[in-house]
C-alpha cells in the first residue's frame, strides 16, 4: 500500500452503482476502504498494462535480428561463467 505520506488527492468520477458497492464493500469490511479499493484496482491496473508493454517489447525483440545477434554474443562471452554457476547450483 502507498505511505500515506506520498498520497496525493484526485477527484475521479464513476458511476454511482459502483460507487455504492464499494461503500458496501468498505461496511462489510471485505475492503479497508473504498480509496484503498480503488487504489489498488489501479495500482493492479497500471502493473497490467506495464506487463504488456513488457511483453510486447520481448515479442519485438525476438524478431530483431540486432538484438538477437548481441544476445548470442553475450551468451558465448559468459559462457565460462555460465557453466561455473550451474555447476555451483548442481551441487
């Protein structure tokens, strides 16, 4: 959860249904309250769309010819200290 400290007011609006069960939520405690719901739905929602950024930037590069040359070479000049770390992990 954000340190309270670091919290910044926004004024968001949604729909009054929903805004009505996460009040529900909030007095039933199955949330601790609906800033906090609401936080972490887009705290969840932000990590999703950061996901598949990432995601599509590792499809990108797996057709890069480029990058895939700079991953072989990289592979081939750790390739000793690849070995010793499996080794260790082995044993």
């Amino acid at each position: 959860m954000a340190d309270s400290a670091r919290l910044k007011k926004m004024t968001v609006a949604l729909p009054g249904p929903l805004i009505d069960k996460l009040r529900i939520l909030a007095r039933s405690r199955r949330v601790q309250s609906a800033n906090a719901a609401v936080r972490e739905a887009v705290e969840r929602y932000i990590v999703d769309l950061e996901r598949e950024d990432f995601r599509r930037a590792m499809e990108a590069a797996a057709s890069d010819s480029e990058f895939l040359c700079d991953i072989e070479t990289v592979e081939y000049d750790f390739r000793h200290a690849d070995r010793e770390s499996a080794e260790m992990i082995s044993r």
